[in-house]
C-alpha cells in the first residue's frame, strides 16, 4: 500500500512498522491534538474467502479492544474501511516491545521479571472478566512504555466465549508460546493465556525458551 497522507480524519505522519497483516502507521487527530497508532490492511493484497476471514478477524479485534479499557492494554479508539483497506486507530504507545529489549540482550532481575509478569497478568485478568482469551501473548505483543508500564496488545486472534468465528479444531498462535490444548485444535480457555505468561517468565528469567524445535 502507498502511504497515505489521510485516513478518515486522521493526517498520516510516517510508518511505524510493519507486521503480519500490513503496515502501522503513525497518524494526527487534530481535532482533539493527539497521536495515534493506526494499523491497516491493504484489501488489494488479499482476495476472496481469505480476505473477508482477515476483514471478519479485524472487525473483530476492533470491537472485542474497544471495549477493554484497562492502563495495560492497547486502547483503541476507532474502526474504518474504504475501498483500499481496513483500519484500527489506537492508542500510540512510546516504547518497544519485550521481544525487541530481548533482542538486544537486555538483562532482568527477578524483582523485575516480577513487575513485568504482574503488570501482563493484571490486564489478562481483565481480559478474561470480560470472557476474552489473548491466545497469542509472546514477548512481540507485550509493549513496554518508556517510563517501564506495560501494554498488551495484538488481540488479532483472541477467543471470544460465545463468538462463532474461532472454532474448535482451528490452529493459532504462536508456536513457541502455545499450550498444548491450542497444538491439539482443543476448547480454548484462559488457561491458554497463563501458560503463555509462564513461557515468558521462563525467557525473561533464562534467556531461553522453555521449548526449541523447528516450527
């Protein structure tokens, strides 16, 4: 997709990456002089049965966040579609995620592996009051503020209890960090979240995942 100048009311300042499904731009609501993340997929890279699953998942991940608000998730703040593509606006987050901190050998103490493991549970909790299951935690979707706060974001694939759109039998998640009831196509509960936040606990404290192989 060529970078816009405007998305619905929201001026386009620049990328601010790119992930599995299209491009995160950084965007400018005038109206009320703030920044924005705005995630978008481009509809002409996507055709038929798989482009209207992708539009039904986004829709999905639009409405199921909007309505999460908690200090340790991504807060999203509005939906659009136009002919070129679908776009989520949420809350622009100064900082990176745990997997790049990771990634450039940043070392934690076990006081700290407490408060990031707290922080991730605390808005999991919330996430599961309201009968939503991540089923993708893994250091890429936890985002840490400058100031040390975490955000979780990335409910692309979560589960929602009574929804009709993830099915039993279906396989999604991340390898690495997947229980074995999701490798298995089982009912997915809360649990799934836990042992995904343990699995991460477990490379904060080591360095290492608790389970390597080719996936």
């Amino acid at each position: 997709m060529v970078a816009p100048t405007q998305i619905g009311k929201y001026q386009i300042q620049g990328e601010l990456g790119k992930g599995g499904m299209g491009v995160v731009w950084r965007g400018w609501d005038a109206a009320i002089a703030r920044a924005v993340a705005i995630k978008c997929i481009d509809k002409s890279s996507y055709k038929g049965v798989e482009l209207d699953e992708l539009l039904q998942r986004f829709r999905q991940e639009a409405q199921v966040v909007g309505r999460l608000v908690h200090p340790r998730i991504v807060q999203i703040y509005d939906y659009l579609e136009d002919p070129q593509g679908a776009y989520i606006v949420m809350e622009l987050v100064h900082g990176k995620p745990l997997s790049q901190h990771l990634a450039q050998g940043d070392q934690y103490e076990i006081h700290e592996v407490g408060q990031i493991i707290a922080q991730i549970l605390d808005g999991i909790g919330y996430a599961h009051g309201h009968k939503v299951v991540h089923r993708d935690l893994k250091p890429s979707n936890i985002l840490i503020n400058n100031d040390g706060r975490i955000k979780i974001n990335d409910f692309g694939i979560a589960h929602v209890e009574a929804s009709t759109l993830t099915q039993m039998g279906d396989l999604l998640g991340t390898p690495h960090y997947m229980s074995p009831e999701q490798f298995l196509g089982k009912d997915i509960t809360p649990l799934v979240d836990l042992f995904a936040i343990g699995v991460i606990a477990y490379e904060l404290l080591t360095r290492n995942r608790p389970f390597t192989g080719n996936v």
